[in-house]
C-alpha cells in the first residue's frame, strides 16, 4: 500500500510500504478517512526525533485518525463492517500492572502510532484492536473524528483537575492543545475559561469558542484580570499548556486557596517551582501523560454538541498532497489550528 | 412592615407584621425584589407542617429571594449599598462541628428562612448575614436570582455526583427540582441528560433546555432506551429527583457497572432497596440534603450564560396578589415550572 | 488428578477427575498446598444453588488457595519456578469494559473459581494465569496466604470507604468477614472500631485483634456507646457485614453527618431504606462486589504485620479428610472462624 | 502573668507582662501544664523573623501545648472546667471564605500563637476557643497532649495523600516532622515505610516507631532499595519533610507509576522541577500549610495507641528553666527529637 514514510529526518516520500498486519480474532481492520497532523508529526519531520524516541528506520507518520471499519475479527462483539470509527493510537499490553490498573496510558511498552518504531496511520488501512476503536455518532463527521486525538489531551486534562460545578480556569497558552483544553473545562463543569496568548489570531479564535475570555499576556495582566473578576479569590483551577519557565509562576499567582494546577505542557529542561508559593494556597498539581478512557467521553461530548471541534479544523489536503501539507504546517498562517489531510 | 403571614392552615394573610432585625457588624440589610415559591411553602399553607416542622404561631413565607441591599454592616467588605443580591435562606452555627468541617447545612440549630419557627422573605426587607448574601453579575435578573435558591439543590447534587467530563445521566422527574437537577448535570459536564416523567408538558419543556431526552415512562421503556443509547453499558450516573418507592429500582436498572445514584427526592415512608442489585454494579448513592458552598458557582453558571433559568420563571404576580399567587401555586397549569411574587 | 467434587447438593467425593488445562504464555502452574473452605463452598455443599448460580454438573470446590509455582509460561516475567504464592480466584475478560476500566470484579463475564460451570482449587495443582497470581512474603504462611481472598473482601470494602487517618468505625457482624474488614479499616487508618454481633465467643476474639470494641446488640446500645464515645458525633464510617433488614436503620442511626456506610452483608431480598434519614446526615452509601486490585496491598499489610490474621485460622484439616472439613464448617463450634484444608 | 518572652533577636527573659484577655461567651481560659519547642520558635530565637513574620516588638514564645481548662464562657457547651485540653494554636476568621469552605488554614486573616505579633503559650493561662480546644483522652498524657500539634502536620499531609490500604510510603527526613509524618502514614494505611536521613541516631529512633525501613541515603540508594522491595513498581507515596532542591528529583525517581507526593519541607528558594519526570508517571502533587481538622483525628489515633509520640519526647524541662531549654534546642544532642517545657 502507499504510505507516508518519514524516510529521515526533513525527507518525507509517498510510496508504497509493505506492512504485515495479520487480522487477530480481536482486532478490525479499518479504511483511513482523515488524519490530522500533530506538532509531533512535523516534530519527527524536521528533527528525526523527540527525546529519547529517534526515527532509525522509515516510518510512515500520523496517528490522529477516522475512518470505516472493513474488516472485523472473528471475537468482535462490538463493532461491524461499514462502521464510522476513530481509532486510539496508543496499544498497551493487557498484561502489564498500569494496565490492569486502568493506567494504560503508563505502561512503558505500550505501541503509539508514529512513534518510533512504531508505524503511524497515514496509509490507506490499518489494523487495531476493536477494544481501541470507537464508533463515531452519526452527527459526527471524519474530520471531527481525527479531532478525536488532540481533544482526548484536554478532556483527560479535564478528567485530573476534577472540575467542580462553576469553577473558574485559566488556561496558558491558546495553542491546539490550549483550545481543547479550554473546551474540554467547559464541557466538563467550569463557568468560564479565561485563555491566554501573545497571538491575537489565536485569542481571537478562541474567543469564539465558547465562554472564553481571551488574554494578551503582553498586553494584560492576568491576575489582576482573574481576582477582579472572582472578588479577588483567584481561579479556581489553572490547564497549563504551555510548558514553559515561567508557567508555573504565573499559574500559582492567579490560582484560589485550594485550588489545582494541571501541568500539559512538557518544558525541554527542569523549570523553577516556588514550592512555599504553593503550600500557603495548598495547591495540588496534576500531571498528564497522553491520555486514558477519554475516546467515548470526547465522542459523547461531540455527539450531543457540548464541544464543536468543527472551527479548529482549519486546513484540509488530499492525500496526494500530504508532503505538501506537512511543509504548511511547519510554518502554518496565524489563523491555522488543525491541518488535517483526507485520503 | 407587611408580610405574607401564614397564620394557621390554610389561612394566608398580607399584614403589617412587627420584626426586630438589628443590623449586627457582619449583616447587610436587604430589600426585597422577588420571591419565588416553593413547594415548602405550599405545603405550609396546605397543611400546617412538614415532618417535625409545625407551624404553631403565625409565620412569613417564602425562602427564594433576591433583592438591593440597602444597609452594611460594619464589618461587612464584601457588599456595598446598591448591590443587587440574593441571599442563602439558612443560617447555620459558626461555631457548630458541621459547620466548621464545612458541612454547614448539616448543622441541626440552622435556622431557615419560612421553616417553623423562623420567618421568611415574602416582606419588603430582610437582614441577612453578609457571608450569605451573594452579589448578581449584572447579566442576571433578580428573577434568576430568586430562582438560585432552588438552583442550587440541583448543583449540590450534581457536586456529590463527582460528574466525569462525557458522563451520560438520567434524571429521574420532570418537576422544577427535576429541571435545575438537569441543567446542572448538562452544565457540570454530563453530555447528554435522559429526563423521565408522565406529564408530556413538562418533558415538552424540558427537552427544550438542553442536550436533554424526554422520556414519558408510561409509554416507554428507560432502561431499553439508555442500554441502546450507550452501547448496552448504562448510564454513569442516576438523579432521583422524585423518590418514590420504585425510584431505585429504576435507577439501579439504568445504571452502569460503577455508576452513582443522587438521591433528591424524599420519599414519606422506607422504600423498598435491592441490595444485591446495588452490589453486582458496585453502585455508589450519594444523598443531598439542600446544599452548601453553591450559590457562588450558581451565579457563575448563569453569569456565563452556561445555565439559564429563564425559561423555568412561568408565572410572575405582583406582592398585592401574593395570596392569588398561592392559591394558583396550589393549583398550577401542567405547564407552569415556578411562580414568582415581585415585591 | 484427585480433586474435592461435588458430585450433587449434600454428596461431596473426593476422587479422580480429568480436568484439560494447557498452560498458555502468560500462565503459570501452581501445586496447592492450602484451602480455606469459604462459606459459598458451604453453601453450594448444602443447597447446591447461590442465586442464579446453580450446579449441573460434578464440580470442584475450593476458591481461597496458597501453593508453590511449579511451571511458568513463556511469556511470564513476574514468577520463578518454588515462588510461594496466592491465586485471585476471578479471571476477567481482558477486553471488556469493565476489565479495561480497571473494574473488572464487575466484569459479567469473569471465571470464578468454585462458582458453577467453573472448577475450584480443591485438587493438587491449578492453571492460572500469572497477572492474578502474587507472591507470599516470606514471613508469610501458606495458611495466611489462604486468607487473603476473604480478607481481599474487607480491604476492599476498606477502599471504597476512603478512610480518612483517626476515622472511627462500626462493623455490624463479627463473622469471618466482619472480622477481617474491621482488620481492614484499622490497617486502613481508622482509629478504633465497633464490632456488633450476638454471638459472645466471636465478640470475645474480635476484641483480641486490635483497637476494636465489641458490642452484642442483645444487650447493649450500638448508638448510645458510639455516641458517648464520639462526643455526641457519630461513626465516619460503618460497614455492614451482615446484611440483615436492620442493618441500613442500624447504620444510619450511628452514622455521623457526611458520614459513609458501605455495603458488605448480600440480602436475601430487598430492604426496607429510610431514605430521609440518610438524606439529614447527607450519607454516602457504597457497595461492594468481591474485590479488585488489593491482593498485593494484602500481602503488603501482613508482611509488616499490620494485619495478622492467624488468629482467624481456627481449625486444620488434611486434604484426605476433605468432607469431614466440610461437615465440620456446616456446624462448626462458636469460637471458629476460618477452616482450611492443607495439601 | 510570667511569660517566656523573646525581648528581640538572640534575646529571651523570663519576666512579668499583662495581657489583657478577656473570655467571650465562646471561649475557656486554660492553664498551660506543657509546652513543646518547635523549630520556628527556635528560628524566631536565634534570627528574629521567619520570611516576612519579622518580631518587631516582645512576643511570647511557644504554640504547642495541653493544660486544664480553669473557665468555661457562657455559650461553651462541649468542655467543662477540669478538662484535660490541648489548643489549636491558630484562630481563623470565622467568616473568611476560606474558613466557611472549611479551609480555614488557608485564611490569609488567621492569629496563629507566636507567630508576630500574635503572643504565643509559653506562660501560665491562655484564652482560647472553644472551637480550637480539645479534650485528651484519659490515656494521653499532657506532653503527649502537646505533641498533638506537630502530629497535626504529619496527619494533614497523610490526609491529603489519600493513602490506600496497603500502600507503601517514602517519607524523605527523619527530623521531627518526617518522624511524625511516618506514624501519620503507618495510622493513616500505609503497609511500611522508607525513611531517609544522613544522621544515623534519628533513622536508629525511626526505625523503633512501626514497620519503618532507615535508609541512609549517604550510603544507601533510595530508589533501588524501593524498586526492590516492590517489585520494579516504586513507592504509592512520598513525603517531602525536606524540602531541599534534590527533594523533588529523589521524590519522583521512587515514585509507582499514578503515585503522589506530599510537600511539606518549605525550601528557602525555587527548586527545580522536572515536569516530564512527573508526567510520564502522571505523578499527582499535593502541599500543606499547617493542617485543619486534624487534631480530633490525633487524639483518637494516641487514644486507641495506634499512634505513640511518647519516645518523640526525649527532653523535658522546668517552665524556670526555660531559657536553658531554649539553648538546648539551638544545639540539641543528635538523638534529641522533641524539648519540651512543663509549667
């Protein structure tokens, strides 16, 4: 089949691969429709490797994916050919103590599309575990389904802060990821979310999304704009997605007594923690990895359209034109949020 | 000042009443613009007691409230004359253990607004301690505000519920308490509320509050619906907004592997509960008992327009038909939610 | 092998049977060396039924087992050939719902151990796969390695109580799981426990086990005792290992506001449940089915010795004189609690 | 009254001084019996301030002790003159929102005993709430009583752990408060405990209070001697009673995959923190200030024996004395723990 293969680093080619993907009695196998592409994605592209993950080999990228089951295995209960679904792209093992603890996001052997070595799914089919892949609900489409992926980052960042009724957040940074994340705290119970940025196109966007009061932290002061806006108590909880030296300062300035900060972004190297900054508000930290048991929540949450994914999906290319795709979403236009490519 | 006195059963009286209300350091005083009327107070006026509560002298109705204040005590910073409010109608013990561990409304010495002894709203002013009385964002009417008193039941429920962002519920009950219970699940992050009653009107108005599904259980069969709703696996959480002995049975029919049932509704006598049918899905129950710490994240919620209330407000009178407005409240139209008196 | 059937209700063999069991990558093969006889074992052994459950068929009993690893899987890496070990008797489906959510003693479809069509571990050596099975510490006994399945139970019911540090307790019923749940909830953080029951001589043993208070309800007031000693207060939590009509009023009776009860005792048939009086101290019920994920805290707990439950083993017998246990657990003497079989 | 009283910076004098205390309807008068030294006190001594708390004027000494209540205000219903007391040293606002919440270390508004310029105990009568005084049992002595208050931060950090049944726990510091930090963590669930300091007499007492493991961290590696003893999983929790900049990284290099850590140690300066460290175990982090709610829970817990401070008192001195206790306690002998003041 014809694949995108990362070749080597800053080489991409589309042309055929042999994969050998024999169809277990568990697993389907599905038609690709759509997949996004992930700043991962154009990570490995430009620089070969993500930390101690290196590309050695060929890989055919991408792992945001919808498409139509085709095929199914012989002990599938719950899925049937011609199915809409989206696929996890993470595999553990069923074996290993996270995941029979319901932390499979943490086995550290689990297989994750376009990981290396792992082969990612922009290629016309693949095989995957029945228990991974979710049929989309009917309002749902395939660009919404490859949306699936990013947003299941925020709804499990959502999941960790325990959202009460009401709570006010903040979240750093109105990236992709910051923009579902801010959805996500909406879906999940807070009144409001105040974002921020030093992108106007991107505040701008994100202020269309929902209650979200947009914040140009060059401009703005962020925590006089939250006490003032909580009689001076401060957020309730904080969706760090940024990641960098001075997120964690500026989350444990605007946070409540009591409240929780929920660390998303990955910084490159150790930050500075004013750890007595914390005790005297007894904040609690989250942190997240991936994700786990968010694919049917998000497709719920889609379905009856408490979250519209839909204005995120910005770019769309044919298959065809996916190297081209991927040289536009490594220096996107200021409006672009998701680059998704059809096959 | 005159009030609406409930002087014995059934007989209600707008009268010049005489209250000595010192204004004390912490307290505010506020004037009175709307009361909603409850259900509470109806059955004061219809039968002269509720449980161990019996009126035995003459009492001022009415617990739902929202008003101006008028006067600040001295020590009170976080109000000012002119604040449009609304006001918690129970006061609880500071210095009780409940109310110390947070706990406050388990406090047996509150003392609530129209319950025997202690009179209620339906008067041009109140004094109110400040630490209850909670300022309107200026997007919410004093109509909203009088209807966060029985807002806030449906939100504490929601909060026991620990709601997980994409949970599906039911809620038991169409009623004005089944409503809020529904919008509060929907705001606190379920995707999607199954409602059930056998009144058509209500469900009629109902589905038009949300990502909400009437079900008239006359006609229909909930547990079939919400098993084919949820690919056989159930409904993560169960608000019993009606308690009435085939409640749990229901809830516990509905519910999924690991789900959590709200227990809202009183039921006048021990119902009838299936242990065993609990214990196969490890269910958990959560009761309420009114609610604590929730007017603010109310206030937040209708603020940022995440809940509207409005649509529940079907009856307004004006303070001189107060008794007009009881006697319809005895007797309401099947489409009538909350009748509210403007002072 | 010889293994313990039983052939029909009352008629118990112990004789050869003919059971295929291959051992596949992820398994290992376990010479028995200790059973303890449960009082489902019991149970079928009489009436040949629990509930649904019904034995057709010549069945093993047995379910509560300690024995040496004689064989390992290829694919295992946790366990070596002469690991001395104990079996979780339930084996789940790996991929359903449940299982992948990390609840799967709620998975409908799990093999149990002794529970009819599925053998027990009366016979000499098990299949099993390797993920359920746990290595003793060393100064853990064979016989204590037995306990852990009942024991599992209390821990359990522990869990979901979320005990907070100094909680204080009530157990209602001081039979086997009684006992080892009150053993729970003080390993597990309360500070003392209340240990109902009628029976003086199982009142008289539970006292000897650590900072638990007996009460016989035949002569002594469980709410006034709890109370006094509460400073009018309350229990944090009961636990009802009993499951009588009475227990819920029992437990709500000495349960404190925002208190917990947690389900323990299976009913024979629905129970009467005031649900008001629950709903005034704003109770939270849990309820519990077998156990998940506390194996190995159990072995943990009786490595340092913070739960010891050799007192609890009460009566040995050789596997040779098998149905004399059996007849011997049918009537056993008042001061018995567990009795096992060694191999 | 005589009163211990720090004059300024390095200067202590036992003398006379007036303080005018009145007893409001909510408070007793108590008579001081003992009083421990805690390591502030010793900073106040030694360097005038502590962060922004600056003596500027004679402040008494001294915020952990238990004596006998002498008089009892009018509306005190839960003590009775004769009463063996210990006090909560700091008195919220009973109308912060942060004490409504029932957050009440949190209010930024609290008088907290010798903290400037709030006098603390170290003299013959205080005035207290009743609300913040609580009876002993009769099995705990005074200076057990005084011990309450440093216990009280080792079981709110255990508290907000949320230990398990049977988790195993690190605690880094075997100082006073790691000490206590180990017992709460041992009372509150945990099956055993690593401790860690360089100072071999402190991990010697340590490893005297329960299942706690020394470790000399000069010698001995931490994280191998965890993964060790828990199979390659790591510890469920880790208490920082450091809070040096190596803490963090130590923490989360022991930590089990989904496991938390406690941050009690109050660094003098931001620590470096390696954010995808804590990620890739989705590692959760609590911190403390001071505790709440939490000294009932003590004194059942030394009540019921599960907890016993008594070998943490290893020196006692005469009220008289107290100047000479003080030097002690600047350069204790290395086996000292807690000093202690009788009056």
């Amino acid at each position: 089949m014809q694949a995108l293969v990362l070749e080597e680093t800053k080489r991409l080619r589309l042309r055929d691969i042999t994969l050998d993907e024999p169809l277990t009695p568990h697993d389907v196998r599905v038609r690709i429709h759509t997949v996004g592409i992930c700043g991962s994605d154009v990570h490995y592209y430009q620089h070969g490797a993500i930390g101690p993950f290196v590309v050695r080999a060929p890989m055919v990228l991408g792992h945001e994916a919808a498409g139509v089951v085709e095929e199914v295995g012989a002990a599938v209960t719950t899925l049937r050919v011609g199915d809409r679904v989206c696929m996890e792209p993470g595999i553990p093992d069923a074996n290993s103590r996270p995941t029979r603890l319901g932390l499979y996001n943490l086995d550290p052997t689990v297989r994750f599309w376009a990981t290396p070595p792992v082969h990612g799914c922009l290629r016309p089919t693949v095989v995957h575990p029945a228990a991974f892949t979710f049929r989309l609900p009917d309002n749902v489409s395939f660009g919404e389904g490859a949306m699936v992926e990013p947003l299941a980052v925020g709804l499990h960042a959502a999941n960790k802060a325990r959202i009460k009724p009401g709570d006010v957040a903040v979240v750093l940074g109105a990236g992709p990821i910051g923009m579902v994340t801010a959805m996500a705290a909406l879906a999940g119970g807070c009144s409001r979310v105040f974002i921020t940025d030093v992108q106007p196109p991107k505040l701008a966007l994100a202020a269309t999304l929902g209650a979200i009061t947009p914040v140009n932290v060059r401009d703005e002061n962020l925590g006089d704009l939250v006490r003032r806006a909580t009689g001076g108590w401060g957020a309730d909880l904080v969706f760090d997605a940024v990641g960098v030296p001075q997120s964690l300062a500026q989350a444990l300035d605007v946070l409540c007594p009591g409240g929780a900060i929920v660390l998303i972004g990955m910084p490159g190297a150790p930050v500075p923690f004013d750890v007595v900054a914390a005790q005297v508000k007894e904040a609690r930290f989250e942190t997240i990895f991936r994700y786990a048991h968010v694919f049917p929540r998000a497709l719920e949450l889609m379905g009856s359209r408490k979250i519209d994914v839909r204005p995120l999906i910005t770019d769309r290319y044919a298959f065809a034109d996916s190297i081209a795709a991927f040289d536009y979403a490594v220096r996107p236009r200021p409006t672009s949020v998701k680059v998704q490519i059809e096959l």
